[in-house]
C-alpha cells in the first residue's frame, strides 16, 4: 500500500511540472528542472519500499 502511496505522489509531481510549464520563462523553467530531483527520490524511495516489502 505504501508502495501505491509513493508512486502516486511521484505521479502528481510529474503531473504538476507538466501543468505549470510555460517555456516563455527560462528562471521558471530552471525551477521546474531541478524539481525532477524531488520527482526522482519520491519514485526511487517507491522502488526501494516495493523491493523492501517483497522481500519479507
């Protein structure tokens, strides 16, 4: 359950970047960038939580 959790939230970051892109703002942009940091760990900590509790 926690695994859908992760992936959820990892999810609506994607969705969220992808809503406020407005390539007429290269400093907005830079934001959203680097925003794919946050976007990464939330679906890395999903696939560690998934390998985590399978291997119980």
């Amino acid at each position: 359950m926690k695994n859908d959790i992760a992936l959820r939230d990892g999810a609506t970051q994607i969705v969220w970047q992808m809503t406020r892109l407005d390539i007429s703002g290269p400093a907005h942009c830079l934001m959203l960038f680097k925003s794919n940091r946050d976007a990464g760990l939330i679906l890395f900590a999903a696939l560690v939580a998934e390998a985590w509790a399978h291997r119980i």
